[in-house]
C-alpha cells in the first residue's frame, strides 16, 4: 500500500472504474470499492475511506451507491457524482434483469441452487473481513482505542446476537459517541 | 421467473408505484434492504402486483447477481411491468422504481456530502464523521455475521467457508472473484 495519492482522471474515469468495481461485487461491492479505491488506485486513505462510509451509512438509500457518488462528487462535482453512480448502476442493472429472465429455467437446478448458497457463505466473509481491514481507518480517531473497540463491540452484540433496531443503534451509540469526540476536539484546541 | 400473475395498470396504479418508492427512500437508512417488509406489504399483499415467489426470487437473484443489492427493486419493477403487459412495461417498471427508490436519497446524499466537504474543518462535523468510524465498521461485521447466520442450523461447513473467505481477505491479496468462484463450484457439487 503506497502512501500516495492519486485522483481519477476524468468523469469517463469514473464512470469506468465503478462499472468495473461493480461487475466484481457479487454479494456486496464494498469489499471491492474498498479494495480498488484505497489500496490499489488510492484515491481515499484508510481514514478518509472510513469517514465517507460513515457518512454514505448514516444517509438513506443504499450505502455503496452513496457510497460512489460521493467519491465521484469530490473530484468532479454534480458530473462526477452521476458518472459514478451511473457506472455502479447501468451495466449491472442489465445484468441482473438478464438473470431474471434466465431465472425461470435453472431456479429448481440443485447445482444452481447450491452454488448460490456457496456464493452467500463466501460474501458473508468478505464483508466481515472489509470491517476488519477498516479497523486501520481508527488509528487516529480521536476516541483511542479503548472507547473505538467499546463503541465497536457494543455495535456488534446490538445489531448482530441483540437484534436491536438500526436507528435505535445509531441513536443510543452513534449520539454519545460523536458528544464524545466533539468534547475532546474541543479540549485539545 | 415462477408462473406470470397478469394485472392491469392504469396510468394512476403506475404513479402510486412512484408515490410507493419515492416514499421508501427517504426511510431506506442502512440500505434500501430495511424498506423490504413495507414493500412486500404493500406490492404483494395489498396490491397483488407481484407474486409471493416473483418477489423473493428478485431479492435472491440481486444478491448473487454483481452490482450494489438495490438493483432488486429494479427486477421489483420489471416484474410488475412484465405481469401489466410485456418486455415494454417491464422496462417503465424498472425505470419508475429505480428512480423512486434513487432520486430523494441520492439527491440529499449529494447535498449534505457537499456541504459536510466544504466545512470539513467545523468541530462538529469531525465529530459526526469520526464518532460513528467505529460504529459503521462493526456494523458492517455485524452485516456480514446476520448474512452467515442464515446458514441453516448444524450446517457448519457453510460458517467454515465464511471463516476461511474472510481470513483469506482480511490478511492477503487474493482476488475476490477466485473465493466467490470457490464457493459457487464447492455449492454445485454439493460439498457445502
């Protein structure tokens, strides 16, 4: 991972890299968005990456397509944010409705229906391990490590084995622990 | 897809559609995903625009399909259109959800990331955007462990490939595509 960074060229750019991120996400584009964005073309570092996402989750609509537009409205404005948002949507939309209309032959295929479990176990992993990878996004949150990992972890035993809603969540962790960070950030000036 | 339902559309049943997305989008918090039991309410039960199989089956065919998950409220859409008519409405379909669902979460997107970068200095803004850093990553880990729950009980061999998928991504620089293949080909001879 090089230190550098670097910006896409133009909207076309773009419009390309986001297709081509997307045509690889099978089963979630974050990992991928993660992985062509911040370690090879380095267009956002670690922690710029974490922030974008904070913002692409907290914002309704889906998060990957937030996601992008942001990144392409930081370089290239109102054109940017729509070449990237076309790039993850057009091609994959015809994509998908092709497999629609294929669907109706192979649905009951238990190789096909196989393969599709096989498919969900191993994007399952590549979600958990893009969180993972985004730990290094903390290294200089103002919390320290102590209050990310109890912020973190209470996220977790919330959502995941607690089932609690999603707002309630954001409201009850997200507000404290924002407060927090905004009561340190004035401290140190 | 399972057996076409055909249904009427008149011009008002199409703008209700719209009226229907446009609507869910500005609830679509943590994904377009959360809005999926108002939409089942309102397409299959209330309407009966959609067949019960037609929609799990678009939800199904998005997620293992490339592309971000949201582009099930386009086979939503097509669906809906095919049972109004053919190939022609199913495309009005698509083209009318997409935007629905798209057009207020992504316009209020673009406008509040404009204006969180131009005072990206504020207190209040570095606070918003570091205080919820490492609450959306374990959100994100919280994600990834509900979507490996699904695997039926006892059925260790599927949270074994979660395991290795995410080791594997996690600590090298392999290519997703190689896992997510392994685990189509590991699934079609039946080994997991």
């Amino acid at each position: 991972m090089s230190a550098q960074h670097s910006s896409p060229r133009s909207p076309l750019d773009l419009f390309v890299s986001f297709t081509l991120i997307a045509l690889q996400g099978f089963g979630g584009v974050l990992a991928i968005v993660q992985r062509e964005i911040v370690e090879k073309k380095c267009w956002l570092t670690p922690e710029e990456f974490v922030e974008e996402w904070a913002v692409a989750q907290i914002m309704p609509g889906p998060n990957v397509v937030n996601l992008s537009l942001m990144i392409g409205a930081r370089h290239f404005g109102l054109r940017g944010a729509l070449a990237a948002l076309a790039g993850m949507l057009v091609l994959p939309l015809l994509i998908v409705l092709l497999l629609g209309i294929l669907y109706t032959e192979f649905a009951h295929h238990p190789g096909v229906v196989g393969a599709m479990r096989g498919m969900g176990a191993v994007a399952a992993g590549l979600i958990i391990a893009t969180g993972l990878k985004m730990f290094a996004g903390l290294a200089h949150n103002p919390l320290g490590k102590a209050l990310s990992g109890f912020f973190g972890v209470a996220c977790f035993a919330g959502i995941a084995l607690f089932h609690v809603s999603l707002p309630i969540v954001l409201l009850g962790l997200g507000l404290p622990a924002c407060i927090l960070v905004y009561r340190k950030l004035r401290l140190s000036r | 897809m399972e057996a076409t339902t055909l249904i009427t559309l008149q011009w008002s049943d199409w703008w209700q559609l719209f009226q229907h997305f446009i609507g869910l989008s500005m609830l679509s918090v943590g994904g377009a995903i959360s809005t999926l039991p108002e939409m089942h309410r309102f397409l299959v039960e209330q309407h009966h625009w959609l067949s019960e199989a037609q929609f799990t089956a678009s939800v199904a065919i998005a997620q293992a399909a490339p592309g971000p998950n949201v582009l099930f409220i386009a086979l939503l859409g097509w669906n809906i259109g095919v049972n109004a008519g053919g190939y022609l409405t199913g495309m009005l379909g698509v083209l009318i959800c997409m935007f629905g669902i798209l057009l207020p979460s992504t316009s209020l997107t673009y406008l509040a990331a404009g204006w969180l970068g131009r005072n990206a200095g504020m207190p209040a803004v570095r606070a918003f955007k570091q205080g919820l850093a490492p609450i959306v990553i374990a959100l994100l880990i919280a994600t990834g462990w509900i979507m490996a729950s699904a695997h039926p009980a006892g059925e260790w061999h599927l949270w074994l490939v979660t395991m290795v998928a995410s080791i594997l991504i996690w600590r090298t620089r392999i290519h997703m595509l190689w896992l997510i293949f392994a685990g189509a080909l590991l699934g079609w001879f039946g080994f997991i």
